[in-house]
C-alpha cells in the first residue's frame, strides 16, 4: 500500500484485474477527504438489495413483517377511543391558572428575549400545559370480540418477529 502525499490514511490497494474492483478503487478515492465514510462504504460494498439490517438477505421477511405490523397496530389502534376530561387541578375547571406562569415567562421574553428566568418559566409553564392536558385524558379500549382482539394481536407480534426475524443472517442459496 502506497502512501498519499495528503497525510490521510493509505490508499486502498486492490488487484486490477477485476473491472469493477477497479471502479471500486476510484469511487472510494474519490470520496475520501479524511472522514471515514468510505470505510463504511467500503463494508456495503459486497452487499446486496435483499440484505436487510446489515445481514444477508431477509428483504421478504422484513417487508411482509412490516405489512403485517402495519395492518395490526392499525386495527388495534382504531379500537381505543381517547377521551379528555375537564381540568382538574386546585379544583374544578382551573385551566387559566396554569396559564399563567408561561404568560409571564412569554412577556419576560418579549422585554428580553436572553432572560433565563423568562425561558425557565415559558418551558415549564408549556410543560405543565402539556402534562394536565395528557393527565386529564382517558384511553378506552372499545369492546371487541375475543377473535378480533386475538387477530389484532398475532398480526402485530407475528409482524415485529418477521421483522426480527429479518435481521438475522440469511443463508444464501
């Protein structure tokens, strides 16, 4: 291996003999600027369409998983039924006091928009919003037949083990 006169990292050495070895070489020169991108470009290079997750093959496995886990979540998704509630906090409808902290944090902000106390108070006040909004919600699952629900569930799990499934290597053949 011969050194480049640039000081990065010695040139990759391959016979050329092989055409495409030898496009490879250039592809790879060209693209290295000192990063180390071409040394992961260099470890795909052997790779095919079909390896999927850095190991061979498993494309079929890994797009049917997806369609499953996809058709699944979406059917056991549309069986839940989210409903909010009023604001419960010191008592009873009191959303305005939560306000009140994020106004004062946004008209700090207005005077000064560096003022620490004034972004302290804003994030918080936001995140206090947010929190009694999440609080204040109620999740249903709506009532299903037991095949449904048993459906729902195999599509899902059956899915995301195809798709661990396609993770692993395949063998080739």
């Amino acid at each position: 291996m011969a050194k480049r006169k640039t000081g990065h990292r010695p040139e990759l050495d391959f016979s050329p003999e092989a055409p495409e070895i030898k496009e490879r070489r250039h592809f790879f020169n060209a693209c290295d600027r000192g990063l180390r991108v071409c040394d992961i470009l260099e470890l795909m290079a052997d790779r095919r369409f079909t390896d999927v997750g850095g190991t061979s093959g498993g494309l079929g496995d890994f797009l049917l998983g997806f369609a499953l886990t996809c058709v699944g979540g979406y059917l056991l998704t549309n069986q839940v039924i989210v409903a909010g509630s009023y604001w419960n906090f010191w008592g009873g409808n009191t959303f305005g006091i939560t306000l009140i902290p994020m106004l004062i944090g946004v008209g700090l902000l207005f005077r000064d928009g560096r003022s620490v106390i004034g972004w302290l108070l804003t994030a918080a006040g936001a995140l206090f919003i947010v929190a009694g909004v999440l609080a204040n919600m109620h999740i249903y699952f709506q009532p299903t037949s037991l095949f449904n629900t048993i459906v729902m569930l195999v599509l899902l799990v059956g899915g995301l083990g195809l798709i661990a499934r396609a993770m692993r290597p395949h063998s080739t053949g």
